[in-house]
C-alpha cells in the first residue's frame, strides 16, 4: 500500500515494487473547525522542524513580506526535528523573533486551535509522502498556498494556490494573495478523504492477498 500516486511511483523507481494507493483520510472535526472560523493576524505552517520542509526559505520569505506587513506574524507549529537550531538562528539573523514563532510540541486541542484562527496556512516542502496538513486546511477552510509538487498538486489543485518552493519571491507573494482568497475553497475536495474509505481501500488490499 502506498499513500499517494507520487509514493506509488517512487516504490517502483527505487524499489522496484509495485503498490496499490490508499490515501489517507481527514479528521471529521477539521469540517466543524471551519463552521467556527475566527481568523486572526496570524499565518500558519504545520511541519516538524526538518530540513526538506523547506522552512528557511519560508522564513526568508515571509521576512520580505513582513516589511510590508507590520500586522501578520507566521506560527511554525510541529515538533523540533534535525533543522531547529539552523531555523532559530535564521530567525534571529533576519530580527524576525517578534514576528514568528516556533511552538514545538503542542497539544491536539491546540494545533486545532490554530487551524480555526489562522488567516492562511503556507507549506512550503519540497518532498512528501502525502501532505496531512494540505488535507486538513482544505477540511478546515482555511485558505491555503502550498508547493506545486506531487502529491500536494493532486490533493489541492483547484483549492489552493500552489507556488514552486524553490522560488522565495513566490512564496513571499502567496501571503499577501492568501489574505484575498475566499474561505473554504477546499472544503468539499477534502470530503473525498475518508478514514472509512482508507479502510475499506485497506481490506481490500488485505483480502486480495
């Protein structure tokens, strides 16, 4: 089982096996996040702290924005992970320390806290296996801007603003363009994402064996 059509293809180039697609589904509560949306001056990233999330450029990026936008501050919400302390340096290279925030480990009932207030999320990554918080900002309603890369291309394609994530001006240009995209974009794409159907895709998989 693989969990995208981008997994499914790296499995065959590199291993040589072949693989049946299961996506992964989306929490039903991100749906009820977005009938209670509360955006406040804040964007948000869902990542741990690794090295292809792409952050540093993400953080610069937002640094370019924010000499235009004294309001908006950005949230780096996911767990430290091998490029935490390249990320906090950068952050205090570029003064922006007041301006973005590293929470590390959170609670559930936190991170879905900042899903329902975030003004616009922006992942910027240049590898994924499927790309859970693409899912769950679709369900959630939150407008979103994120890498124009497989998988995240398939699942937020018509519901997001996709950019290339090599390109820093491109991400700095997606904060402002987030601040003008309607809400709940993705909102029925997401419907299609269910933990039923990754169930039953599953057992399929299982008896076919």
């Amino acid at each position: 089982i693989s969990v995208s059509g981008a997994t499914h293809e790296d499995l065959r180039r590199f291993y040589g096996v072949d693989s049946t697609v299961v996506p992964h589904g989306v929490d039903p509560v991100f749906f009820e996040i977005g009938l209670r949306r509360e955006p406040r001056p804040f964007f948000l990233c869902v990542s741990t702290l690794h090295p292809h999330k792409n952050l540093e450029r993400l953080v610069r990026a937002f640094g370019s924005y924010a000499r235009r936008d004294s309001r908006h501050t950005l949230v780096l919400a996911g767990m430290r992970g091998f490029f935490a302390e390249r990320l906090e340096a950068v952050i205090t290279e570029l003064g922006l320390t007041g301006r973005v925030r590293l929470t590390g480990w959170i609670p559930r009932e936190e991170l879905l806290e900042l899903y329902r207030t975030a003004a616009g999320i922006v992942y910027p990554s240049t590898f994924e296996g499927f790309g859970m918080p693409v899912l769950e900002a679709m369900a959630a309603g939150v407008p979103l801007a994120c890498s124009d890369i497989e998988p995240l291309r398939g699942i937020a394609a018509g519901s997001a603003l996709l950019f290339d994530p090599t390109d820093e001006s491109a991400i700095a240009a997606s904060f402002e363009s987030l601040l003008s995209q309607p809400a709940g974009r993705g909102v029925e794409a997401a419907r299609d994402y269910t933990w039923e159907n990754a169930a039953r895709k599953t057992l399929d998989v299982l008896l076919a064996k």
